[in-house]
C-alpha cells in the first residue's frame, strides 16, 4: 500500500497490477422513469480480466430515486423520497 491510501490490486490470472474504470449506463423504463447504472471495476491490461469492485443502480419511482449498492456479495438499498413544498 503506498502512503496516499491506494490500494494496489493484482490479476489473479497475471500477476501484473490492475486498472480502474468507472462505467456509466443510462436507460428508460417502459414503465416511465429513467435507470442509472454505475459500475466500477479493475481491468487486466494484460489479459483484460475484469474483477467488479462495486455497482450503483438509482432507479427513478412515483415515490422518489430508488438507490441499489451492490459490493462484495452485499447489497444495501435506500429511497430518496420526492417531497413536494407548497408554493
């Protein structure tokens, strides 16, 4: 580990460090609403293996943005609600 904090992350196929990438998705629902997927992941530069570190789905609902976490197997989900003030 060096002294900034960085992690080093090494292919378990080629033994070389890995990469980090963040990639961004975005897609309408039928049911109306719009879905963001973020995914950021380590990439071989070798061999091009990829090892997902985590991933971010916000969900666009009646009742607010839906939030889904995923990262190492778990999965943790928060509702922003919409709050509508008077005017």
């Amino acid at each position: 580990m060096d002294n900034d904090g960085e992690v080093e992350v090494l292919c378990p196929r080629c033994r070389v460090p890995m990469n980090y990438y963040s990639r961004t998705e975005k897609f309408s629902r039928s049911s109306g609403g719009a879905e963001i997927k973020v995914t950021r992941f380590y990439k071989c530069p070798v061999c091009g293996r990829t090892v997902i570190d985590e991933e971010l789905l916000l969900r666009e609902t009646p009742e607010g943005i839906v939030v889904t976490a995923r990262r190492n197997g778990l999965e943790k989900l928060a509702i922003v609600k919409r709050v509508v003030r008077p005017a």
